[in-house]
C-alpha cells in the first residue's frame, strides 16, 4: 500500500511539474523583451532550394525591423545544412537580410548547429571572441523560454523577442502542438541533457 501511495505522489508530482513546466513556457512566449544589444540572434528553421521556409521568413522579417529599429548593429544568423541540402539555413538567412537592406557586414553566420542547443554554443563562442555580451533571441513564441536558458548557459544574457506572424503562430493547434513537444523538451534542457 505505502508503495502504491509513494508512486502516486511521484506521479502527481510529475504531472505537477510538467504542467508548471507548460505555463512557463507560455509565459515567455508572450514576452517582449527587445532593447539595445551587442546582437540580434535568428534561430535557423528549414529552407527549400535556397529559399527561406514561411517559418523561417517570419523569423527574417521581425530580425530584420528590430535592426532597422536599431536595437543592434549585428545579426547572427544561424542553421547548418541538412543532408542533401546545397546551401545552410545560415546563409540563405543572410542572403534573405542582405535582400531586405542589411549590410553583408553587419550580419555573422554560424553553420555547424543543427540543433538549436549546437547554434547556442556556436553562438556563444562567436560572440566571446568578438566581446559580445547581450543578444536579442528571435524565434517562434514557444521557443523562447528554452533560448533564453540556452543562451545563460553560454553566459549571454539573452532578451527574448517572439515573431507573431509564423505559420505556427497563427495556427492555434500547430502553436499547442509546438508548445506540448517544447513542455517534453525543457526539462531535458534544465537537466542540461538536450
């Protein structure tokens, strides 16, 4: 009996945890936090042929206005390139700014990642070198949570800006559906295992 009661409380503690774990995660997807940085980071998404996906395009254009506003003076664009892809989702994002009005000089690459905790890393090491400290994380809403922990742990302090005009954005059960695999995926990242 006393067993069935401890595997009880574990499984409401669970369930507990994993429902704080959802809220959290919806909280930082509606929070603004864009102010001045050193950089604006554009987490890569799928590109098809050399053309950013409606996705990723959503990501660009809200990088793209938050450094016309002048909250940084550089871009780190980032996404390696899948298999049997020719081009990395990097460097379609750049050639997609570069189109929009951003100066080549003004944007960074990072390549290797081709998960978003192998960008986070290479992003940190991109800025350390180049003596950035602060960055303002552009992604999808149910994303941010999961950059911003990311981004501490490669001592950057991370502001959170979510673009709102994603198809995962405007799709209410897309948007729960990325928010339920993020809820899974968090504690992996706080466990420091993903």
């Amino acid at each position: 009996m006393r067993l069935v009661r401890g595997g009880l409380r574990l499984g409401l503690f669970l369930v507990a945890c994993w429902a704080l774990t959802l809220a959290a995660i919806a909280v930082f997807s509606r929070r603004e936090e864009a102010r001045k940085a050193d950089v604006i980071v554009v987490l890569g998404a799928a590109q098809y042929n050399g053309h950013p996906s409606p996705v990723l395009e959503a990501r660009l254009n809200h990088a793209v206005d938050l450094y016309r506003r002048g909250i940084a003076k550089t871009l780190i664009m980032t996404g390696g390139q899948a298999p049997g892809d020719t081009v990395s989702e990097a460097v379609v994002s750049r050639r997609f700014a570069v189109r929009a009005g951003v100066p080549r000089g003004a944007i960074l690459v990072e390549t290797s990642g081709m998960t978003t905790r192998e960008s986070m890393e290479a992003v940190g090491r991109l800025m350390h070198a180049r003596r950035m400290k602060s960055a303002v994380l552009v992604s999808d809403p149910f994303h941010m949570l999961r950059l911003k922990l990311l981004a501490r742990r490669q001592g950057v302090t991370g502001y959170t800006s979510p673009t709102r005009t994603s198809p995962i954005s405007r799709n209410s059960s897309q948007e729960r559906k990325f928010m339920l695999r993020e809820s899974i995926g968090l504690p992996l990242v706080l466990l420091g295992l993903a």
